[in-house]
C-alpha cells in the first residue's frame, strides 16, 4: 500500500496530493493530534477521480434493509471474524496444553508476543516519525495507550491464570461477559446506539452457545478434560470472569484509538507499554512457576505457537475495529467454542455432539442478523468521528478512507 510522507511523517494516508503539494501548515505544526492522518482534505478529494465527498453520499450508493449484504465489507468482516476466533480457539489450546504439561506461567506466556509485536510495529512507527517525534508521542498520548496496554496485559494474565482451575470449555464462556462490558461501555462513552436487529443478532448468538452448553452438560464435555483443571472450579471461573472484564474494557478502547490513529501506532504503543507492565508482572507473580514449570522440547513448540497466533491476532483485530466494532468483534468470537471442540476431538479426544453444528449455524445466523438494516458503510461510521468521520484517520478500512476514496478497503 502506498504511503503519504516521508520517515518523518505521522500519516497511514492512502490518496496522493497532486505533484509539488505538501502537507498544510497546521497538520505539520502539531502533527500528533486532531485528524493527522487527513493531510489538505480537500485538494486530496478533488484530486481524486470519482470521490465521494459525504457519508450520505456514500451510504445512498446501495438502498433497502440488505445493503451491507452487497457490498465487499460484509464478507471481509463475516470471514475475518471466523479467522479471529480459531486464532483464539488456538491460542486457549495451547494454554490447555501447556498446562497439562505441567507449565502456566500466565504473565511470561504472553510476553514473548509483546516482543514480537514490539520488533514488528514499534520499529515501523520508529522509522515513520523518527526518534524526536516518537519521543513527542510517548509524553502527549502515552498515557492513552499505558490504558490500553494494562488492560490488555490484564486480560491475557487472568484468562491465562483461569486454565490453571477451569477447563476450555468453561473459559471460552467469558465472552458472554465481554459482551456486555463492550455493549455498555460503547453506549455510555462512546454513543453508540444500537439497532433492534442488532440486538437481536447478539442475542441469537448467545443463544448459539446456550445450545453448546445444554449439549456440553448432557454429554458430560465440560468434565471430561478434568486432568487439565486444578483448584477450584469457581476461582477458575473468576478469574475467566475479570479477565473477560478487562478484554471488553480493552476492546472498546482500542477500536476508539484505531479510529483516529494509524494501526501501527496503536499496536506498536500497545505492544511498547504492555512489555513493560507484563515484564513486571513476570518478575513479581511468575517467580515460583518458574521453579516449578516443566521445560522441553513440548512445552518449547506451544510457547511458539501461542506467540505466533497470538500476534497474528493482534494485527487482525484492529482491522475488525475499523471495519465494524467492538460489539461485532466479540460475538464473532463466540463461534470460538464450535471451533474449540472441533480441535478438541483430535488433540483432547473430544466428541462432537449433534447438536454442535446446530449451534454454530445459530451463531452464524445472528451474525448476519445483526447487519440487517445496516447501510452500506456497516458499522465502520463510528459516532465520535462527526457526521463525514472528518476526525477519523484515513486509514485500511476506515469509513473515512471510503469517503475519500470512494468503495476501496485497501
């Protein structure tokens, strides 16, 4: 994708100024705040063939209840969702499997990802700011992603820690609760309002995984992977709980900084202030599971793998942000639990009940519901970004990229 600016630029911007024309004066004298990544809009929309100029514009391309159902967006975001929950299933798999190997280490098992992405996105925002600019990043907006990052950080140690108590099964049912953190918080702060049909797809989604657990409690899945659970049942449930807690809370804030924001600064500061939180918690909480962890070639392979597809999730959510919400984000997610028992029959020897591809095409079909009545923008029209997203950063799928640009994700 090309790029507007230069290593000392602050833009994810994707139109091309005409020849010999620079950013203006007020973008460049404070290029850390307001809408950096819209550089002399106007001259940008006029030199572009064929822009829409207006969010009314844009959404009255396509009419009627189906709208978004037309356009490319919706399957991007229906298959982005399913990828984002196997990379969840997966990575609650290898939790699973580390712990039945006799090693959980919540904090360091999530540190080495916060590394990854550190050598990923923080030298990429590195390279496009510059050190000074970088620095200047740190001391006005660190405090926003020192928010995100705790949250974050939280929410993997307490889901994490859940494994040690609780099996797959029951951890996988903390996304009812993140659910209703991200609903209640993005109606408070952030004004989203929410569509009746909306409402009703997340609640047939849930009802999707009421089917997995009426089917769970009368095969007897949940109490089958006993040899992984230790403790108590309800400490395990808890801390599933507060970690649930603190992944909507993080949700909710990420998709409002990618909105305005470039991704890879998001990500790279997230990753930046979160190494240093789970650094200390590895140091304080971590020290007696490490004397008592068992250390092989095993062990080794899921410690890999968990990092891997965690970050790949870390560079796929954000995207899920801009292109729908938070809301959306999480009952995508839910089909986790299908995908859960799937791997489960080959690495936990589990069995599919018939009524588990019931329960899927549920949840499959309340995520389809709840973009009925949508317009052809979907969720990506976020309410604190004014009517034509005019505070929004131009950025990978971002409504305030198609007004510039017309109909184009990338």
């Amino acid at each position: 994708m090309a790029t507007h600016g230069g290593k000392g630029g602050v833009t994810e911007y994707f139109a091309s100024a005409p020849a010999g024309q620079g950013p203006s004066s007020s973008s460049e004298a404070n290029p850390m705040h307001g809408a950096p990544e819209v550089v002399d809009i106007k001259d940008d929309v006029d030199a572009t063939e064929g822009a829409i100029t207006s969010v009314d514009e844009l959404e009255a391309s396509k009419k009627g209840r189906f709208a978004y159902f037309k356009t490319r967006d919706f399957y991007i975001v229906l298959v982005l969702g399913q990828v984002l929950a196997l990379c969840v299933t997966s990575t609650n798999t290898f939790s699973s499997l580390l712990a039945a190997q006799g090693t959980s280490i919540p904090a360091f098992q999530t540190f080495f990802n916060y590394i990854l992405l550190n050598i990923i996105y923080t030298s990429f925002t590195l390279y496009r700011y510059g050190f000074k600019r970088w620095c200047r990043l740190l001391l006005k907006d660190g405090w926003k992603y020192i928010i995100l990052s705790f949250l974050d950080v939280e929410g993997n140690y307490f889901t994490v820690l859940a494994y040690r108590y609780t099996t797959i099964l029951s951890a996988q049912l903390i996304n009812f609760f993140a659910i209703v953190t991200v609903v209640i918080v993005s109606f408070v702060f952030l004004r989203v309002r929410y569509h009746f049909t909306q409402v009703a797809g997340i609640l047939i989604c849930i009802g999707g995984v009421g089917i997995l657990i009426g089917s769970d409690h009368i095969t007897g899945a949940s109490d089958s992977m006993d040899t992984i659970s230790k403790g108590s049942q309800v400490k395990g449930d808890l801390f599933a709980l507060l970690g649930a807690a603190c992944y909507g809370l993080s949700n909710v804030t990420e998709e409002f900084l990618v909105s305005e924001r470039p991704l890879y600064e998001v990500v790279g500061q997230l990753a930046f202030w979160a190494t240093i939180w789970n650094g200390a918690q590895v140091g304080i909480f971590d020290k007696d599971s490490f004397r008592t962890a068992t250390w092989n070639g095993k062990v080794g392979g899921y410690l890999t793998g968990y990092t891997l597809i965690l970050a790949m999730f870390y560079s796929l959510a954000p995207l899920m942000f801009r292109l729908a919400s938070a809301a959306f984000f999480n009952i995508s997610l839910l089909t986790g639990n299908f995908w859960g028992v799937c791997i489960g029959v080959k690495v936990f020897h589990l069995h599919i009940h018939w009524m588990y591809p019931i329960a899927f095409v549920c949840i499959i079909g309340g995520l389809l519901v709840y973009f009925v009545g949508k317009k052809v923008l979907g969720e990506a029209t976020k309410p604190w970004l004014g009517k034509n997203q005019e505070r929004g950063v131009v950025g990978v799928g971002t409504a305030r990229r198609k007004v510039v640009k017309g109909d184009t994700v990338v």
